[in-house]
C-alpha cells in the first residue's frame, strides 16, 4: 500500500484501532473520516507519532452526499476506499420501529452506496482502485432479532458484487469481509468477556482487509471473505 492514497472511513472506531496504524504502517497516505474528536484522540494514543502525524483527518457526516462528494474531490486521487463504517443493533422484529430500521440502513448501506458512489467514479477515471467493504457474518447467516443489521449487512454484501461485476475488465475491485463477532471494548461491554478469546481482533482483521485493499489481491474480485475467529 506504499503511497496510494486511501479514505478509511470509521477508522477512529473499534476496527479502525487494527486497521488505521496497520494501513499507515505500510504505507498508505490516508485520510481518515470521524464524527467525535475524543476517538481521534484514543487513535494517537496506539499509534506510533511518526504514523499518526502522517494522516488527514477529516470531520463529516458520511449521509451528507455534496460533503461526500466534495471530500472525494479534494482528495485529488484515490487508489483505495476501506469503508468501516456501521453498527450494530437488535430487536424482535415484530417490535421493531420503523425509524430504528431506517437508521440501521443509513449506517450500513446508506453510508456505503455513498462513498463507494464517487470513489468508484474516481477510480474508473484513474484505471485503478480498490474498494473494500465490511459486511457480517450475519449477511449470510441471519438470526433472530437481527433482521435490520442482517437485512442492511447483506445489502452492503450485495453492493460490493456488484460493483465488482460493474469493474470486470479494470484493474478496480471490490471485495468485503464478513466478520463475526470483533473484540472491542464496546462489544465487550455489551456481552461480556467470557467469551472474548474466541473473537476476531481488530488486528487480525485489519490484516484481511488491508490485503484486499493493496496491489497484491488485484485477482481478487465480488469475494466475502468470512473471518469469524474461532465463534
């Protein structure tokens, strides 16, 4: 990833503590999107000064298409998007609101659709570029009271091979990994550490998806890469 330039979106949060200091320490100049400056904050704190001195932070709601739009622009190129964004959330769904499904929609997919939207625009132009996305182990193995994430996960999923079938005959890609359960301090909070050892670092992820996102995985098209630990 030595000197291309890559948007790594959510890379202040719980991934991005594996994925932003394994990207910059191979080399990648990056620009890194966020919403809180306290994550900024714990994100100089793991990294190495050098590394960390080396990257644009950029503030922006990633549902606001002009400023999407404006700060792919600004980047001049792009050779890379690593798009982290998303969350988790659960309910029955006989009981679940409508509002509280729309906005699992717009942190998966919507925000996905968006930056994949003018990134891929850009990368048609250049001749090269790859994409990256993260789906879930849930896009391919839905559960219980997980309809919304499992439904905006596999959307994401779906995306991504498109794209994929859209850049056949180009040297852009498009691939995702579906992850289960990621050791994070807000996963942990939320169910515990009894189980924890079986989970997937960040780290350990991070190193799936900065292959996917380098020169070398240029064979790679439409693949969901499951990393599921030992889960």
């Amino acid at each position: 990833m030595n000197g291309k330039k890559v948007l790594l979106t959510g890379g202040t949060g719980g991934l991005g503590m594996g994925v932003t200091p394994l990207a910059a320490a191979r080399g990648a100049d990056l620009t890194v999107t966020y919403r809180y400056s306290e994550e900024v904050d714990r994100l100089k704190q793991k990294m190495a000064a050098e590394d960390f001195s080396k990257i644009q932070f950029v503030k922006i709601d990633l549902l606001d298409e002009s400023a999407v739009k404006q700060l792919i622009e600004d980047m001049g190129r792009i050779d890379g998007l690593i798009h982290l964004v998303g969350g988790f959330a659960m309910g029955a769904t006989a009981e679940y609101s409508y509002e509280n499904w729309k906005k699992d929609f717009d942190l998966n997919l919507n925000t996905t659709f968006l930056t994949c939207k003018y990134s891929l625009a850009k990368m048609l132009k250049q001749g090269y570029g790859r994409i990256v996305t993260v789906g879930s182990r849930g896009a391919v193995e839905p559960g219980a009271k997980l309809a919304a994430y499992c439904a905006s996960k596999a959307a994401v999923v779906a995306l991504t091979k498109s794209i994929a079938a859209e850049t056949r005959g180009t040297n852009v890609t498009a691939n995702c990994v579906l992850p289960s359960v990621i050791d994070t301090p807000a996963n942990r909070e939320a169910m515990g550490t009894e189980e924890a050892q079986k989970w997937v670092e960040p780290e350990s992820l991070a190193e799936a998806i900065c292959f996917l996102a380098s020169e070398a995985a240029k064979d790679l098209r439409g693949a969901a890469v499951p990393v599921y630990g030992d889960v």
